[in-house]
C-alpha cells in the first residue's frame, strides 16, 4: 500500500507546474504553514528525563523508516547488520526529538554505549513509537 501510496504522491507532484509551484512557494500562509512554527509536541519521560519528539513523522523520515524496516528486515543476520540496524535506530531518533542533545544521533550512540545495562535507547524509541501509534489511531479513527 506505501508504495502505490508514494508513487500517487510521485505522480501527483510532478504534475504541478513550474508556475503553480512559484505561485506556491511565494504564498505567505503555505510558507508559514511550512515553517511549522505552530508545531506541536509530544513527549515521553524516561527517568527524570522528558524527551520531546515531533508527534508526526514527515514524508522524508516516514521513507526513510519505510526503507530501514525493510533493510533491517533483510540484515540482522549479519554483524555488519546489526551495526546498520543500531545506526537506523540512533538517526530515527534524533530525526524525531526536537531538543539538543536528544535531536543528534550521536547522542542516541553514546548513551547506548554508556548505558547498556539499562537498555535505554530501545525503550526510549520503543516509547516514542508507541506514542506515535496513539497519533497515527487517531487519524485512522478520523477516516
């Protein structure tokens, strides 16, 4: 379904016109809209820690996630794999989160290295997509 999804939305931009994409990219309310200004969050705590992520998941990322899946799927049985699996999860999540340190992927690589008794990172992003499927309900419910 992603992919006739995506291609729809292929075939659907290209059809915009060089004019029509000008006329878009000077509109004051659709660049504003872009800016993302009004963005809301969504937060889960860890500890003592609130960690702030974006409670949508652009087209550029939800591709992304996508396309890992897949490769994640295909890879684990290899120690290159998992080393490939580890650095989709650190990028994921400093993708998603909003604040610094939480917005950069070596953040996520050193607290799974210093922090792997308590297993950190997958819980965290464990928690973050379940709070991302709680918004993703929502919309279906809306459908």
């Amino acid at each position: 379904m992603a992919v006739i999804e995506t291609e729809f939305v292929k075939e659907a931009f290209a059809e915009i016109t060089e004019m029509e994409n000008r006329e878009f990219s000077a509109n004051e309310k659709i660049r504003k809209l872009l800016s993302g200004k009004d963005e809301k969050y969504a937060s889960v705590m860890f500890g003592e820690v609130e960690i702030r992520f974006l409670p949508f998941v652009g087209k550029r990322l939800r591709h992304k996630m996508i396309l890992a899946k897949k490769e994640i799927d295909a890879s684990t049985e290899s120690e290159s794999g998992l080393a490939r699996t580890e650095q989709l999860l650190y990028d994921t999540l400093g993708a998603l989160c909003v604040d610094e340190p939480f917005n950069n992927w070596k953040t996520w690589a050193y607290i799974d290295e210093k922090g792997d008794s308590i297993g950190g990172v997958q819980r965290i992003f464990l928690l973050i997509m379940s709070e991302l499927g709680k918004y993703n309900e929502d919309v279906k419910n809306f459908r």
